[in-house]
C-alpha cells in the first residue's frame, strides 16, 4: 500500500511538473513572440497622368508622390526599422511584365508600441512610357504601379532588442485619370513568407501544449 501511495505521489509531481513547464513555456512564447508591422499604401498621385490638367508643369513632371504608412501593432514592443527601400515599378498594359521606375531611401527610424507612421515621399521616376500611360488613362482605363517596400526590423522587448530581420513586402496600386489611387481605402502591402513564418513559430508550443494535455 505504501509503494502504491508512492507511486501515486510520484506521478501526481510528474504530472504537476509538466502542466508547469507547459504553461511557462506557454506564457514565454506569449510574452516573446513578435508580429511584422503592417505596411499599406495611403496615397499615390502622378501629376502627368492627370488627364485633367494640361499644363507643361504637369506633362513634364516625372515624379510621383507616395503615402506610406507603417503601423506597430503590438502594444508592449517597439519596432527599429534600418534604413528602408521603396521600389516603384510600371505594369505595361496590364500585363505581368513589371518595369521598375523608381525607388526611394527612408532612414532608419524607431516606432514606439501601438504606433503608426507616415513618410511621404516624392520619388524620381525614370524608364516610364508616360505617353502611353497618359493614353491608357485617358481612354477610362487604369495603369498599375507595384511599390515594394524593404527594410530589416528589430524588435524591443522590455530592455533589449531582438536580432533583426528582413522585411520585404508588396502590393499593387491602380491609377486612374485623375492621377491619384483609384480607391481611398489604403492598400495593404503583402508577403507570403509571413505567413509561412507565422505557422513555424506557432507549431512548436501548439505540440507541446497538446503533449501535456494527453500525458495527464
């Protein structure tokens, strides 16, 4: 009877021990993990495509204004973007072929939790067939722009930051006759690597949890 009531003891701190380690390991991943900020695209205006406005200073313009934002929506870590790159690129004819245009240079900046920022640029445009694009316009039709946006982010938990990753996302934007986006809502910039990313981290610790479950 003794050695049943020891044996019973020693599986009940087995037991206790592994919901524990579970629910630290749990709580940890909770407190550690990280999510990619999110960028979109707010704005975007080329003034020679403005089929309304014939002046010489529109037609000869060769620049476009883009309004990113990039929002943190984690509300107890900060994000450090490094130096960032936006690459603006012209969908001929609708077509996959993608010719870049552009690009532009952000330096690096930090973003507190919660937060979201701006940066509204004007980037050089050069290679666009802006007699065709002006046509395609005019005629109802609307020309396509890619924006790929790179940086690498660190992310600050409490005291010290993460080691920095790479960040690379894109998105296309539709632009009509007046030269601006077609729609007002922002256009969210993606990455499918994310999500294959976010599968990775989760998989690990949604195992481990079900092995705790079963083992009690």
């Amino acid at each position: 009877m003794a050695d049943s009531g020891t044996g019973s003891g020693c599986c009940r701190c087995c037991c206790s021990f592994i919901i524990t380690s579970g629910l630290t390991a749990l709580f940890m991943w909770l407190s550690l993990r990280t999510s990619n900020p999110t960028c979109s695209v707010e704005g975007l205006y080329a003034a020679a495509l403005n089929a309304t406005d014939n002046s010489s200073s529109a037609r000869s313009n060769r620049t476009v204004y883009v309004d990113l934002k990039l929002a943190n929506s984690m509300k107890d870590k900060g994000v450090h973007y490094a130096n960032t790159t936006l690459t603006l690129s012209y969908r001929r004819n609708s077509s996959s072929d993608l010719i870049d245009v552009g690009d532009y240079a952000v330096p690096e900046f930090h973003q507190g939790h919660k937060k979201s920022a701006r940066r509204r640029v004007l980037v050089d445009v050069a290679g666009l067939p802006w007699a065709e694009a002006r046509d395609a316009v005019s005629g109802g039709s609307a020309v396509g722009f890619r924006v790929r946006v790179a940086t690498r982010v660190k992310f600050k938990i409490m005291f010290w930051y993460t080691k920095r990753q790479r960040l690379e996302v894109a998105g296309d934007v539709q632009v009509d006759a007046t030269g601006g986006k077609v729609n007002k809502k922002g256009v969210k910039l993606k990455s499918a690597a994310e999500v294959r990313r976010r599968w990775v981290a989760v998989g690990p610790v949604a195992v481990f949890t079900l092995y705790v479950v079963l083992m009690c």
